[in-house]
C-alpha cells in the first residue's frame, strides 16, 4: 500500500512538476516500502521531510488533499505534516485539518511564493494529548507584498489554550475554579463557611467556632472548634486530661479530675496534672504549699528527714517512711544482709516505707512501723534484739512477744527497753547490774515488764547500763548501775528496781540516758544532769561526778530538747531559738566547734545557725537536722 495519497486536485491536467510542488504529506513508518523515492531530499528546491518517533504497525491514517485543503486522519501517534508554498500567485496556499484521537499531532505550514501567500491550520483533537500548531508565511524569490500566518485552537472537545484546559465540554483554568480546582471535577465545599480556588488549591474561608482541621481543603471547614475536644478553640489545641474527664464548652476545655489529683497549673487544656498526694507546692489541695525543708507524703506535708540517730553506725529517717544507714556494719546494723562497712547512706529495703521512728544503740539498731510493731537488728550476744535468740542479725528481725502496740524504743549497749500504748514498760538482754529493771540480775533474751511501774510510764531512756523512765505525773525513776551516780538517787548503790529521782519532783518532761550520766528537761525549760562528768558532760563547769541533779545553769531556760551520747559522755540541747548547743567529751570533734579539746561548759555550734530542728548524740558523734 502507498503511504502518500494525493486526490481532489483541481487541475487534475496540470503539469507533473507544479503537482509534485503543492503538497507533499510524509509519514515516517516502520511499514515496509516498495521502493524508495526517487528523489533526493537534499538536492536544491526539495523540502526535505521530518519524522517523529517510529510508529507501531497498528497506526493508520488517511490524507486527502485538495487545492487548499488536506484531511488526515491517525490513531495514537505522533507525526509531522510539511506543507510547501504554492509556486503560483493565483494560489492562496494550503488548509489543513488535523483530526484524531491519541497521541500528540503537529502541523507546520509555510506560506506561497508571491503577492499574497497565506498559510492557516486547524487542530481539533478528542480526548488526545498536547497539540501544537505552527505557520509561518514568507517571500521567498519573489517581491511579496504580504505575509501572514494565523492559528486558532477550537472547539468542544478539543484542546484549549493555556492555561485553560478540557473539562468535560468547557475549557476551565484549573488554578482559580472553584469547581474544577488543580484538576477537573475537584470541587471546593465549604458547609461551614466560603470558599476560593486558589493557585490550584481549595481556600476555604472559615465561620466563627469552626476550623479545617483535617487538612483536607476540598472539604472545607469541617470540625467544630467549640464542641469538640479534639480541636476545642482551635485546631491542633484540644483537651487532654490523663487524670480524669473532660469536656469542651463554648472553645475551653473543662477537665473533671480523678480523686488525689488536681488541675493546679491554670492550663485548662492539658487537664488535671498534679499529684495532690506528693506534690510539695499542692499537698492535699491545689496551692497547699510544704514549708521549706518539707515533702507532700499522702497529702501531709513531712520534714524531709524526720529522726537522725547515730552511735558507730548512723540512720535518719525521711519523711516518705524510709529509713537510710550509713557506717559501722561489723554486726549488720545497717540491715542490708551484710557486714561490710558502708560509707554511704543506703536503703533499708525490707522496711518499706513504714517506719515512724528509729535509736540506734552502741551495736544494734531498733525501728518502730506505723501497725505499732518493732524490729531490731545487728549485735546480739546478751538478747538485745528480743528475738529469743543470742544470734546477731543482719537483717530487721520483729520483736514478736510485743505485738503491734509499741510507741517509744530505746536501744542501749547491750539492753533495749520498749514502751507499749497501755504505759506499760518492757525491757531486754543483758541484766548484769540490774538494768532490766525486774528485781533480778538474769538476762533476758525476750521482753519482760517492769512491773514496779505499772502502766504509767510517759518516757523511757536506756543508758550504758541503766535505766530511766518518767511517768505520766511527772516524777522521774532510774535503776540498774549507780558507781557515778548516775541514777540520781544521792547515792552510788546500784538497784535492780526502779528507785525515784526525788529532788526533781514532778515536773519532769523529759530524760535521756548516757553513758554513765543522767540528765532531765523540766517544765520551766531548764536542764539538769547528774553522774559521772569525767570529761565535763555534767555542764557545771567542773569534772566532779555527782550523785544528785544540778543545773545546766549555762543554758538558762528555753530548752526544748535534750541528746545525750547513750554510749558517750557528750551531751547536747536545742534550744527555742532553733541553736544547738553541746559539751563534755569532743575527743573526736562532736562538739562541732571546730576543735577536739573537752568542753566543761555549754559551747553553741555556731555553724547550725538558728535553724535547728533536732539533735542526736551517741558514739563519738552528734547530729542535728535543721529546719530546712
């Protein structure tokens, strides 16, 4: 088959050379040929013919030319029609038509040679891809007076002209129609508020209380910012509340919140954030604010450390119920299942965080919980841990025969004495001069009571080896070792039962033991001490044991507390104005004064300042916890 059809010429006679000059219409192929052309493309006055990308054997089309006009007619694929000017002036140049679906179609035409030479094209394409269209008119060899060339794009269902293109049967400009926005048949909707087509992008406008906040333009403004939780008084904001419910009213979020917890903060929208049952700044309520140098422990405000005591080994007590040991470890006093010493403060994990009080003594280690049990651990040759044993203990071993109504322990060298709710008085181990208190000088390896006192003991304080205990009316009575004096009876006889410190009278509102000395605080606040005072620990001035009490006279009123080293020969006092004071033996610096020289008389410990509230001493030590 001939790939060229030249028909419908109006001169059908004229001569062969003005017909080979008026159209020539070349389709590149991969069909095969016949024959070659004959003629020469490069040889002067031949067009020479251009190709676009090889067709598939399945494109056909059909060329009709006429006097001025040419059909062709392709399915999907690209070609190129060359049209030659008429060499005649009574020619007025050629028409073509290009129509087809599919693939891209260009067409080039070039104007006649002479007076006029016009050359114009028509594309039309249905649903096909870019059309393009170039003419151009020229005078050649010949004085033309005119050229012109046009192209016009037209047509339902053809192509439109930038930047307009088809959709459905108009020609819309995708970047500002709101129906047709960035491609056709995307429609801007806005329910809620208005809308534009914008650079190809819907723009939606929205009403008060309303927001796009799924970013989904096309849609508009789609979620309700004064109801919804998720996006409430705006989009991207919403309302959480990991402690609770909550809601959204008119854009603000309402949190409801859990019980122990709080919306402290002010921030409505990350709801009830604070822990009112550890929260120092809100403990209990929202603004309840802990005072320096205390924590929110369910909902109480707590100092930070509740108890020190020390003696070769040293415990404080927290405000959280945790109890902390540091030091001395050859018996286990610091309950972690070992003997090694340990220079830092560790956790006594088996004791939870019930512990309300704790005394260390000269090796062992007593703690009171809050279900009123006790527990004691560490040295226990003589049955001071009361577990019926004489075997030393590493870990907190409960003082079973007591049961759960302990309120006061006092550990000493080699006895521990409890009191119980009901003010009866109980005491244990080693018995030697009589510090148990029972009339008998036999250990005892589990609790007995100290019946000559019945169930009116207020206080109890176990020294080196005696003991002293104060009672509900007052009065004050001591037994056990008397060689300094210590019970303050007037004499040095020891005593297995319990002998009264009658000069004292009864305005007794406090004891504590030492080593081999006594000393008691009375309702007018001043202090008295009796006993041994080789190192000064009396506060007389002197180093003069005493059977009988005798003033702290340097001290003045205003004590409100008093330490004495259990297994020492230091004493100590705090005072109302929240300073410290301590004298007798500072052989290792326990004074706190920065010397090591003993001290007969009451030395403050200046560096404390006024802000003192507690004081411990023991073993070659004292420690005082301040108010922050």
């Amino acid at each position: 088959m001939r790939r060229t059809v030249f028909t419908d010429f109006r001169r059908r006679t004229r001569s062969r050379e003005l017909s080979r000059s008026l159209v020539r219409i070349h389709r590149c192929s991969s069909f095969p040929r016949k024959r070659e052309s004959r003629r020469d493309p490069a040889k002067p006055g031949q067009q020479a013919l251009k190709c676009g990308p090889t067709p598939t054997v399945a494109d056909r089309f059909r060329v009709t030319i006429g006097h001025g006009a040419a059909k062709m007619t392709f399915l999907r694929t690209p070609f190129v029609a060359v049209t030659a000017g008429l060499l005649a002036a009574s020619c007025s140049g050629t028409v073509a038509i290009v129509t087809g679906s599919g693939g891209d179609g260009s067409v080039v035409g070039s104007g006649g040679v002479g007076t006029s030479a016009s050359s114009s094209s028509t594309l039309m394409g249905t649903g096909g891809g870019a059309g393009s269209v170039s003419a151009s008119a020229v005078g050649a060899t010949d004085s033309s007076t005119s050229a012109s060339a046009a192209t016009t794009t037209t047509g339902s269902g053809g192509s439109c002209g930038a930047p307009s293109v088809i959709c459905g049967a108009d020609c819309v400009d995708l970047s500002n129609d709101a129906n047709n926005c960035g491609m056709c048949g995307v429609e801007c909707v806005n329910t809620h508020g208005s809308t534009s087509c914008t650079k190809g992008k819907c723009a939606p406008i929205c009403d008060p209380g309303w927001g796009d906040c799924n970013g989904t333009v096309t849609d508009g403004c789609e979620a309700d910012t004064q109801t919804t939780v998720a996006s409430c008084g705006g989009c991207g904001i919403g309302c959480t509340n990991p402690h609770g419910s909550t809601a959204c009213v008119s854009g603000s979020c309402i949190p409801s919140c859990d019980a122990d917890f709080g919306n402290c903060d002010g921030i409505v929208n990350n709801g009830c954030e604070t822990d009112l049952q550890t929260s120092a700044g809100n403990c209990g309520a929202c603004g309840a604010d802990c005072a320096a140098g205390e924590f929110c422990v369910a909902k109480t405000c707590k100092p930070c450390l509740v108890a020190v005591s020390a003696a070769g080994s040293t415990c404080v007590l927290r405000g959280d119920g945790t109890l902390w040991c540091w030091g001395d470890n050859f018996y286990g006093q610091l309950a972690d299942g070992s003997t090694k010493d340990n220079p830092t403060p560790t956790k006594v994990g088996a004791l939870g965080t019930t512990v309300v009080d704790v005394v260390v003594g000269r090796e062992h280690i007593c703690v009171r919980k809050t279900d009123g049990a006790l527990w004691c651990w560490g040295f226990n040759d003589n049955g001071q841990l009361g577990d019926g044993t004489q075997i030393s203990k590493t870990s907190p071993q409960q003082v079973v025969a007591l049961g759960t109504s302990v309120v006061e322990v006092s550990p000493s060298y080699f006895h521990t004495c409890a009191r119980k709710s009901d003010g009866s008085l109980w005491c244990w181990g080693l018995n030697k001069y009589g510090e148990i208190g029972d009339g008998t000088q036999i250990n005892r390896l589990s609790p007995v009571q100290v019946g000559a006192l019945g169930t009116s003991v207020a206080e109890v304080a176990a020294g080196g080896y005696h003991t002293c205990a104060r009672k509900t009316d007052g009065t004050l009575w001591c037994w056990g070792r008397n060689a300094t004096g210590q019970l303050g009876n007037g004499t040095t006889l020891d005593s297995l039962s319990p002998v009264q410190v009658a000069s004292l009278g009864s305005t007794v509102v406090e004891v504590a033991a030492g080593n081999a000395f006594t000393c008691a605080r009375k309702a007018d606040g001043t202090m008295w001490c009796w006993g041994s005072n080789f190192y000064g620990q009396i506060g007389n001035g002197t180093n003069v044991d005493t059977p009988s009490p005798i003033q702290v006279a340097a001290l003045g009123g205003g004590v409100v507390q008093i330490a004495l080293g259990v297994t020492d020969d230091t004493a100590c006092a705090r005072k109302a104005d929240g300073t410290a004071w301590c004298w007798g033996s500072n052989f290792v610096g326990q004074m706190g004064d920065g010397t090591f020289v003993d001290k007969q008389l009451p030395v403050q410990v200046s560096a404390l300042g006024t802000e003192v509230a507690d004081v411990s001493a023991n073993l070659q030590d004292a420690c005082a916890r301040k108010a922050d």
